[in-house]
C-alpha cells in the first residue's frame, strides 16, 4: 500500500511545537496518537525526541500514561497544581 501522507521530520514537529509556544525551559505536558501526526520518520522515538527538544536546555516533559488504578476516582479531574 502506497504512503498518502506526507514524511513528518523531527524538525517539523519541533517547528510546531514552538509555534505552538513552547519554549526552552518550560514545562510541556503532551497526550497523543501517534497516527495523528501523519508517517513520522523515526516514529514515536522521533516524537519524544522533538518533545525534548522543544524545552531544552532544562525544559520537562511529561506524558501521562493515564493508567488508572483507583477505578472509583476515574473521572476525577486531573490538577497540575495538587
């Protein structure tokens, strides 16, 4: 089957990312489907990878793995803060 999308390179996700404002030394939190970026060259190693790069030097990144242990607490929502 033939690729229709186009090739999404780390420094187009980057690009995004800080157009999207982030910034070296900030905190980027970020939840997605990989699917939803198009064919990444590299896959999800290139996606974290352009994460990084978005905050660094000393930035944080943080993926939430959402995995959800306490079932009664479910649709609880979710602070940064606490």
């Amino acid at each position: 089957m033939a690729r229709t999308q186009p090739v999404v390179t780390l420094a187009d996700i980057v690009k995004g990312l800080r157009n999207l404002g982030a910034a070296p030394g900030e905190i980027l939190m970020a939840h997605s489907s990989l699917s939803s970026f198009g064919w990444v060259e590299g896959g999800p190693e290139t996606v974290i990878e352009a994460l990084i790069q978005a905050v660094a030097p000393a930035g944080t990144v943080v993926l939430p793995t959402l995995s959800q242990r306490d079932i009664e607490r479910r649709f609880e929502t979710w602070d940064i803060a606490t």
